[in-house]
C-alpha cells in the first residue's frame, strides 16, 4: 500500500506541482522519498490520499507553510487528526474564475436565471451577476470589461481571450441553488478555512479572490441541498420561479462521479426544462456536438446543452472562442 502512496506523490511532484507550488512540490518529494510518512497516509482511504487534499487538510490543521522537515513533523505530531479529517473530507475547489469562459455562454440565454449548480461546494460560481469581469486578450491588452449593476466588485476575474471575442453580458440572476454531497457554508468559519486552503501555496490572487467570494455570498447565500445530484436535481429544479428560465450548470463536477452516474446524471439534466452549461475535460463523456477530438483539443470543453461553445483552462485563466454562432466580434 506504501507503494501507490509513493508512486502518486511521485507522480504529482513531478508532473502538477512544478511551476504552481514550489511548498507542494517540496512536500511531495518528501513524501515520495519517507516510507514513515507513507505508512501514515496509508491509514486514510485512497479516494482521500490525494496531495492536495491531505496538504490541504494539514495546513487547515495548522502545518506551517515551510519545509518538509517541518511538515513531517506536523503530520506526525497530529497523525491521528490528518488521517480523521482526510477521511471526511474532499477536494471540493470552488473557483469562481471559472466563471469568466461560462459567461459567454450565459449571455445566450435569455433572461431572468434561476441558477443551479451540482456540485456546487461553497456556491461562489453561483453569483455572476456580482462579480466583475476583465478579459484581456493574449498580450495582455484590454478587450472587454463588464461590472455589476452597482459598480466594480470585491470581486474582479481577469481572463484572458484568445481569437475572437463574442458578445458578453451580464447575466440577471433571480434565484440560486446548489447540490453537494457536503455543501460548506461561507458563513462557517471551519467551511471558509477549508476552502481558503484548498488553493496551492504560490497561486497569487487564487486565496484572496476566494476569501472575497466568500464575504459575497455569505452575504447572501443560496439555497444548498444536501445530497447525491442523481436523486435531487429533479427535486430541487422544480422549486426554481416558473418566470424564470433554469440553468443548470456542471463546471467541473462531472470528472469525480463514476461514469455510470455520470452517464445518467447528464441524461437526467437533459430531460429537465432547463439549461445545461458544463465545463469538462475532452474525453469525459460523448454528450458534445460537434464531438470533440481529445487527442488535439486544448484545455477543457465548454458547452451549451452539448453543443461545444470554447476551449478553456479548467480554471477559466483563459478561454478560446469556438462556436461558429455569428456572435463573435473581433
């Protein structure tokens, strides 16, 4: 068992942490090379051993952001706790900038919204409407900017466009909704510390970003339900304001629930009233049309009830304009 231990912390020094965390990266070689810290992430179940999960609990805990002699320390100073927590717990990022390549696409859709995402974790993609966005285009150059109807946000997501740039609105948002296995509350300040330390150590802006995501909807949370999004989604859709028009989104959910559900999931989201937008790895599923090589096609797939809409970085740092809809502006 300390084998797949090393093996994934190898894995993950040496393929995802370079160039985002250069503490992650540290940490996990330190674990690739103790086989006494091998044993103990052994202990938690293997669907809750990722990195960034157990560093993420380990910094909730109270692991400095310092060198691995001094994190090793830590996890074996608190073994039992790391091994509770990491057991309960998911990796449940909750990126509002994932935004940014979705809103295109809700700029299609004529208004008022009543706003549902599955997977929804904390509910910060649940306000586009009170955020301000900034694109830019691959120089850095300003191409579009757009703030709420009170003026700029706390706030502000900056992506950048590549090629043509379609039209973009804000969205008018009069109801919001999540689903989550274990919805947090941004109002709890365990729930906010979890979320606030699921970003790396080194990504500039992601935690200060998400702590002011956190103060908006705290502000003025959604409704979250509690549950499997197989057996509510139904449930909950049909509580949406009939005057509005439903969307449902899935902005990086579908990769963590087991193909058969998730093969059903999205025929249940499609046999609802509403909308479907989704942001997913190439060859997850076979809903896209036009169907997407995902041998050549670059970042994730964002779409439109299935009908692919941009390419984009799974965390909306950039997206890339691909439907042929005569929207597009140069």
């Amino acid at each position: 068992m300390t084998d797949a231990v090393r093996e994934r912390y190898d894995r993950f020094a040496t393929e995802e942490a370079p160039g985002r965390s250069d503490v992650y990266e540290d940490w996990a070689r330190g674990v690739a090379s103790d086989p006494d810290v091998q044993a103990v992430l052994a202990r938690i179940p293997d669907t809750r051993r990722q990195p960034p999960l157990v560093f993420a609990v380990t910094r909730m805990l109270g692991a400095p952001l310092a060198g691995f002699a001094q994190w090793r320390q830590f996890l074996f100073a608190h073994a039992d706790a790391v091994v509770e927590e990491c057991s309960r717990r998911r990796v449940q990022t909750n990126e509002p900038l994932r935004l940014a390549p979705l809103l295109p696409v809700l700029s299609e859709i004529d208004g008022p919204i009543a706003l549902l995402e599955v997977g929804a974790s904390g509910g910060l993609c649940l306000y586009p409407d009170r955020y301000s966005f900034r694109f830019v285009d691959e120089d850095g150059m300003p191409r579009t900017h757009l703030d709420p109807v009170g003026g700029a946000s706390t706030v502000v997501l900056a992506s950048r466009v590549r090629g043509a740039m379609p039209h973009v609105r804000m969205p008018e948002i009069v109801w919001r909704a999540g689903i989550d296995l274990d919805p947090l509350d941004a109002r709890d300040p365990r729930d906010r510390a979890w979320l606030q330390g699921l970003v790396w150590p080194g990504e500039t802006g992601r935690e200060e970003r998400i702590a002011a995501a956190l103060d908006i909807v705290a502000a003025d949370p959604p409704l979250m339900v509690r549950g499997d999004a197989l057996e509510k989604v139904a449930e909950v859709a049909a509580s949406a304001p009939g005057d509005a028009t439903l969307v449902i989104t899935t902005p990086g959910v579908l990769a963590h629930v087991p193909r058969v559900t998730r093969v059903a999931l999205i025929d249940a989201v499609r046999a609802l009233p509403a909308r479907w937008i989704t942001i997913d790895p190439p060859g997850l599923h076979d809903a896209w049309q036009p169907p997407v090589d995902a041998a050549t096609w670059p970042g994730f797939v964002v779409a439109l009830d299935g009908q692919v809409r941009a390419a984009a970085d799974p965390l909306g740092r950039w997206w890339e304009w691909r439907a042929d809809s005569g929207r597009t502006r140069a």
